[in-house]
C-alpha cells in the first residue's frame, strides 16, 4: 500500500509541475532602443527623441501608447558613448578579464511615462514568460545609466531603491538628489546644482563683482538656483533685482524684466535657466539693444546651441559661463563613423538615427505605403561625408560624463570579483560574477575612485555626487566669424579653500570698449581712514563713506567699522626701552663708584690738583644727567613731562658749568705761574662754586619761566603716523625749549673754545686735554642728534633722545675721569706730587 501511495503522489507531483503557470509580463512597451546581449547587462534611459505624443485610445488598443517624434542626431552620440565605452571595456584584458559587458538601453523621448517604462522593461526583463519556480541566476541589468532629467530621475529611482539597483545620471543636477535616505541607490557623475552656485559665486568674489542682477527660469531649477545663490553671497555681495522668466511667452512681462536690467545699476548680470526658457529674453534684451552688461551663464545654457548666433554674440559677446566639465575620449570619433544599420527589432535607435541623419526611409518601413516624396535609404550611405553635432566631439560634455559612468560601474563590478571571499561582507561570501546582484554593485560603487585615460579622477562622496569640476567658458568670436566657446579657466571644488578657481585671465574676452573686466558695485570700497556707513532703506552693499571719529583708525579697505588707534610710547616693557634703562643705570652706578673712588682718594695728587670740589660736583651732576634718562621712559604724565625737560636742562648746564670753571681755573692756574701775574687770588674756591651756581641758576630761571607761561604736557600726536596715536610730551613753548637748549649750546661751545685754546698747557695743571676731548664728543653727539631727532618716527623719537644725554654723558664721564682713575687705581706710582711735578718740568 505504501508502494502505491508514494507511486501516486509522485505522478500528482509530475502532472502539478508541468500543469504550473508562467509568469507573464502585464504589459510591454513600444521602446526605441539598443541591445547587446552579455555575461552581465547595464541598462541604460537616453533622451534622444525631443517630443512624445500619445496615441489615440481606441478599444482595439492598450491605452497610454506613446509616438516619439524629433530624433536628434547630437543627442544620439549620448548613446553612442555608452556603447563605445562597453566595447573598449570588454577588449580590456586587465578590467573584468573573461567577462563581457552587455547594454539594454532606451530612448525616454523626453517624457516621464516613457522613462518610467523604460525603467520598469530594464528590471523586468525583455521574455514576456518566465518560469518562477525555477528563478535562479542574474537580475536582467546590474545597474542603470540615466536618466538625464532630475524630474525624471526622482521617480526612478523611488523604484530602482527599492530593489538596490544603482541609477547613475550623466545630467540630473537638482540637489534634492543628494539625499541618500529619500535616494540611497542614487548617484551621478555630474556635480550637483549647488555646486554650480558656490562656482558663481566664487566668480563673483574673484572679479570683486558685489552689485548683481539675476534672472531665473519659472522652474524648480530656476527657483532653487536663486535662492541657494542667495544665500550663497549673502556674505559679501548684495542682489540688486531678482526676476523670473515666464515658461509662457509673456511679452509685458518679458519686457518688463529687459526694462529693469537696463535701468539697473548692476553690470553683472546672473541667470538661472535653460536655453530654451531664456531665448524670448535674449531676443527682447537684444531689441531694446541692452549693452554694458556681464552676463554670467549657468551650466544649463552656457552651452546652449539656440543662442550662440552673431545677433546674439553683439549684446552677450564676452558672457562668462559655468559648464559641465569636457573630456576627450581617444577613439570615440572613428567609433561614431562605424556605425551602420540593422533591422533587429532591439536596436531601432540605429535605424531611425540613419532616417534622420541622411533624411532617407528603409524599404521594409515604406512597404505598403505611399512614399513617393521620401528618397530611399541604401545602408550604403557615407557618415564621414555628413558634417553634424552627431560627429562634433569637441565639446564632450554629457558623452564624457556617461563614459566615466560606465567606467565606474566597470570597475565595481571588478572589485566584487577580486574581493577576498573569507572578508566579503555579503552574506552568500562569494564573489563570483555568476551571483553578483544590484546591491552588491551598489556596495562597491559606494568605495569606487580611479582616474580617467585623460587624468580625471573619479569618486563619489557619501551623498552619491560626483566630484564637483566645472569648466569656465567664454563667448568669444572665431576667426571665420562665428561664434566659440572657448574654456577659459577650470573650477575644481576639491582644491584647498581659495585656490578652486584656475582663470586665463589673458584669454578672457570682456565686450566692453576698454576690454577689461568690469566693475559692478553699489558703492566703491572705502579707503583706509574711513568707514562705511548704511544708507537707510537700501541693501548693504550700498553706503556712504565717512571719516574715522577722532582717535580710530581702518587699515584695510571697505572696512565696516573704525578701531582705535594703537596708542605707543617708549615703555620699560619694551625691548629697547629695558636696553636704555640697564644703559642709563650702568651709566648712574659708574658715575658713583668714581665719584667713591675720587673720596676715598680725595688726598692724593691727582684729585688735588684737579679741583677735588669742582670733580665731586661734576661727578653728581653727570648721575643726574643719567637718571634724567628715565624720565623719558614710560607713559608720559603732566608730572613726568615737566620733571623730564627740567632735570635734563638743569643737570646739564650744572655738568658743563662744571668743565667750563674748571677750564679756566686750569688757564688762570698757568697764568698765575708767571712773574706779576697772581689772579687765582680773585677767583678762589668760593668764586668757582659761585660761578657753577650762578650758570645753574640761570638755567633753572628759564625753566621756571618756561613751566610758568607753557609747560610741556602729555598729547596724543597722529599727525606723523596716522594709523599710530603717539603718545608723547608736548614741550608747550617752542621759545621755552630752544632757550633751555640754546643755553646748554652756548655754555658748551665756551668751554670747548677755552678748552681748545689751553689744550697745550703744561700736564701738571693741564685738564684742557681732555676737556676739550670731551666737549667735541659732546657737540658731536647733539649736533647729530637734532636730525636724527627730526627723521625718527614715533617712540623712537624720545629713543633718540635717550640716546643722545646717555653718549653725551659717558662721553664727559670717559674723557675726563677715565685717565685719572687709571693713574689712582692701576698706577698708584704716578700719583705722587714729584711724579705729577716731573711730568710737568718734561712738558716745560
């Protein structure tokens, strides 16, 4: 019995399994396209045909049936590189070795409907039966190239996500395609819209262009583009007036927009629209002979056929543009010639190409019809004797974008099946290209980055977008004249911050009378020394502007707002003001340690004869004139200012009173000597003190007088430097300070002259040696001072100064104490009266 039964169940198993329906496909569609059958399928959606209309519904019919119509030859090498670009990978034997690339490919026509059932005829397959019992193998395509329009692309790839097929467009540039979580099989080798509008801008803040117009078309690209741009400049330059082309042709509106623009101060003008939407502008703009405009292009009609005419070049000549980055690929050319037709139902695209492009029909379409006024196609026909944008290959743009996609879907497909099978991180842990599925070319594409034959590098970032390289043309005029577009500079977003934009400036094209780049501002930069200031009601970008406010100063042009002035002064806290400190302390403690040594040996010979008294007050007098030094360091106050002139005129003249007694006791000292002439008795001790403070008082009146009728006081001085306040001491009465000065002068140049005139005195009396020495380093270092003083900017002044009382006053403390303390510390032996008296009788 149980024989039996398992006999029976076995023959209900058989009739079941051959009794099981096929799958079968709801519904084909009447698709242009090309097909080459592969170890492994991309698929492809072109725009090809410009225009569908749908048929007539009738009840013999499905209903939705739509008619391409306007083949374009120039859209038809789109399709043509895709098929190149598999054909150069499948005779590579180091990409995808022993593996053959296949293509199912289809003309949208420019319509959704059409591009969705592209899609839909791509990831079901082209067998109207499949058996789904026994589903086993490869999906119909791995991955889809296309669709070139946004619009389009979005509803695709709604689709395609679902399944993990990665759709790569060569042209769909609307950012909204950069989401991944609404996207995340979505990527491109085009960069995204937003990219285009940080180029312009970049553009913009190049030329220093701030007063703009833009124009955009009535769309979600137009729309988007502006507010972006918006944004985008927002920092730096201002937007004059923003207008939006009608998609209808609306002629007041039109030229109310051509109106405005021409009115506008802005010579830059930026638009954000296709060729098409822009052509009834263009042809208002040109009527109303609008010139003395930039017009700066978007990537979507920079290179727009419709407008690069000589009627349009006289008002756009010279238009800077954004455009898709072109490439060159090697061979592409002869590849296009070869192209021939065949009648196999898939690859109908070829057949209507060789209608349209010899403007012929074959014999199996006009079997059966009247064609008597249309020339018949013989395949025979030459390519190479045709002259179309089909053959033109030197402005690729979207064929060089869908070639690189190729290329990237190539070699991810090539690292699948090199990955190491142990670390693969698929769950099945093969790589073999037997079992490869669209999400695991997604996979790989999300990690792709190679470099292009021409050097083009090429990678998606996280949101699937290509790196964003634009090429910067300029409409120029040919030398056969007509009208070129000539790249004339390189935008590559991957560069470091500030070098992005590479420009030929010499090639560059301006269609103004002086042939230089324009300037468009609301208002000119401000100068340094002024500041803008907001003109009520209008933008930013327009201002007046005002002078600084006392005490601030810009150091930049176009500054917004004044700072203060850097106040400076000599202080302790600088380098050269700690140098002249440490100088004049030296300088003080010197004087002392002589003026200690002259006390302590105040007995001895040599300090004896040279006046002990006279030697002690010079030696007080030269420490004042060395702290005087300080006084002129640091912050001035009203104290410090008035102590600095006072102290300095004081201990001065009380300095050289000092050297000028001493030269004349010196002279009467010798006249004294000889027979009949003993005058020291008239000019004794108490006549020598007398005369040095008689000297000081003078001084000390004229400063008393000067303090009395304009003291120096603390003043802010910009006058020399005007970025600078320099903070320094006023000296109030000019005949005050050349009075103090003047006195000084004169005492000086009496005690050089006697000091001179006694400079061969016998060495026993003799200081007039080294006086006059001396003095002529002390009326050296002044007389240099005063146009070093008058010459040095800033603190450096009262640096100069310094400098002058500190040498002046080491000159007076060297040239006179210097010999005298070598005999009394180093040579004590001369110290003697009959050492100093045998000197003497030698020099007699």
């Amino acid at each position: 019995i149980i024989v039996y039964l398992c006999a029976f169940l076995s023959f209900i198993l058989k009739i079941s399994l051959c009794d099981i329906p096929k799958c079968k496909i709801q519904q084909t569609f009447p698709l242009s396209g090309l097909y080459r059958s592969g170890d492994i399928m991309i698929g492809g959606i072109f725009e090809v045909s410009t225009k569908a209309v749908l048929q007539e519904s009738l009840i013999q019919s499905k209903p939705g049936q739509w008619k391409c119509e306007g083949f374009d030859i120039s859209l038809f090498q789109t399709v043509q590189a895709m098929v190149f670009a598999i054909e150069e990978i499948n005779k590579d034997d180091s990409l995808l070795p022993n593996i053959t690339m296949g293509y199912s490919l289809y003309d949208n026509c420019m319509k959704l409907p059409v591009a969705l059932s592209a899609a839909a005829a791509l990831i079901g397959g082209l067998d109207e039966n499949i058996l789904d019992y026994y589903c086993t193998g490869l999906p119909p395509v791995l991955a889809i190239i296309g669709d070139p329009a946004s619009t389009h692309s979005i509803a695709i790839s709604r689709i395609l996500s679902l399944f993990g097929i990665p759709l790569i467009s060569y042209y769909a540039t609307c950012p909204c395609l950069s989401n991944k979580q609404e996207y995340p099989s979505f990527f491109r080798t085009i960069p995204s819209d937003a990219f285009q509008v940080m180029a312009i801008r970049d553009i913009l803040r190049h030329y220093g262009w701030t007063w703009v117009g833009v124009v955009a078309s009535d769309d979600d690209y137009g729309q988007y583009a502006v507010k972006t741009f918006s944004e985008e400049i927002k920092n730096f330059a201002c937007i004059a007036f923003s207008e939006t082309i009608p998609k209808i042709n609306e002629n007041l509106k039109v030229s109310k927009i051509a109106n405005t623009i021409r009115e506008s101060s802005a010579k830059v003008i930026v638009v954000f629209s296709s060729g098409s939407d822009l052509i009834s502008l263009v042809k208002e703009i040109i009527h109303q002979n609008i010139t003395g405009k930039q017009w700066i292009a978007s990537e979507a009609w920079s290179t727009s056929h419709v407008l690069i005419t000589m009627d349009i070049f006289k008002v756009f000549g010279g238009t800077l543009g954004i455009s898709i980055h072109k490439g060159e690929i090697s061979g592409f050319l002869e590849f296009l010639y070869k192209v021939h037709p065949n009648f196999n139902p898939t690859n109908k695209l070829v057949q209507q190409f060789w209608e349209t492009i010899f403007k012929c029909k074959f014999k199996d379409i006009v079997n059966g019809t009247d064609w008597s006024d249309s020339k018949l196609c013989t395949g025979t026909e030459d390519i190479k004797a045709t002259a179309t944008a089909y053959t033109d290959v030197t402005e690729l743009r979207a064929s060089y974008n869908i070639y690189k996609a190729v290329y990237a879907i190539a070699y991810a497909l090539h690292n699948f099946i090199s990955c190491d099978a142990e670390n693969n991180s698929f769950m099945n842990k093969t790589c073999r290209i037997t079992n490869v599925q669209p999400w695991q070319v997604l996979y790989y594409l999300k990690k792709v980055n190679f470099t292009t034959h021409m050097g083009d590098r090429v990678a998606f970032d996280e949101n699937g977008d290509a790196l964003a390289i634009y090429d910067i043309v300029n409409w120029q005029e040919s030398i056969n004249g007509t009208v070129k577009i000539k790249t004339v500079g390189l935008y590559d977003r991957s560069l470091p911050t500030g070098q992005e934009i590479n420009l030929k400036e010499n090639e560059i094209f301006w269609n103004f009378n002086n042939q230089k780049s324009p300037e468009s501002v609301c208002s000119r930069s401000c100068p340094p020394g002024m500041r803008k200031a907001t003109r009520k009601g209008q933008p930013v970008c327009c201002f007046d502007c005002i002078p600084c406010a006392a005490g601030e100063i810009s150091f930049e042009i176009g500054i917004n707002e004044c700072v203060l002035k850097e106040i400076e002064f000599l202080s302790y806290e600088d380098s050269m003001g700690i140098t002249l400190t440490t100088t004049a302390l030296s300088g003080a403690c010197l004087s002392i340690g002589v003026l200690a040594v002259f006390i302590h040996y105040r007995n001895t010979p040599v300090v004896k004869a040279n006046n002990s008294e006279l030697s002690f007050l010079l030696l007080v007098s030269l420490i004042l004139c060395f702290l005087c030094a300080l006084c002129f360091i640091g912050q001035p106050s009203h104290l410090t200012c008035m102590i600095r002139h006072v102290l300095f005129g004081i201990s001065f003249v009380l300095s050289v009173s000092c050297i000028l007694v001493k030269t004349i006791v010196v002279i009467m000292a010798f006249k004294s000597t000889l027979p009949g002439h003993n005058i020291m008795k008239w000019f004794g001790t108490s006549q020598q003190r007398g005369t040095v403070f008689f000297f000081t008082f003078i001084q000390s009146l004229i400063c008393i007088i000067w303090l009395t009728i304009a003291p120096p006081i603390p003043a802010k001085n910009s006058k020399y430097q005007n970025s600078k306040i320099i903070f320094e001491c006023d000296i109030g009465s000019i005949a005050g300070f050349a009075c103090l000065m003047g006195y000084i002068g004169l005492l000086t140049c009496i005690s050089f002259l006697l000091a001179f005139l006694a400079r061969n005195l016998p060495d026993t009396f003799n200081e007039a040696k080294f006086i006059t020495f001396s003095m002529l380093i002390f009326c050296a270092v002044w007389i240099t001072f005063i146009p070093a003083y008058l010459s040095t900017p800033g603190k450096y002044t009262v640096a100069v100064e310094i400098f002058a009382i500190l040498a002046s006053s080491f000159g007076l403390l060297f040239s006179i104490f210097a010999p005298k303390c070598y005999i009394i510390l180093i040579r004590p032996e001369l110290n003697t009266k009959k050492a100093l008296m045998g000197r003497g009788e030698s020099k007699k």
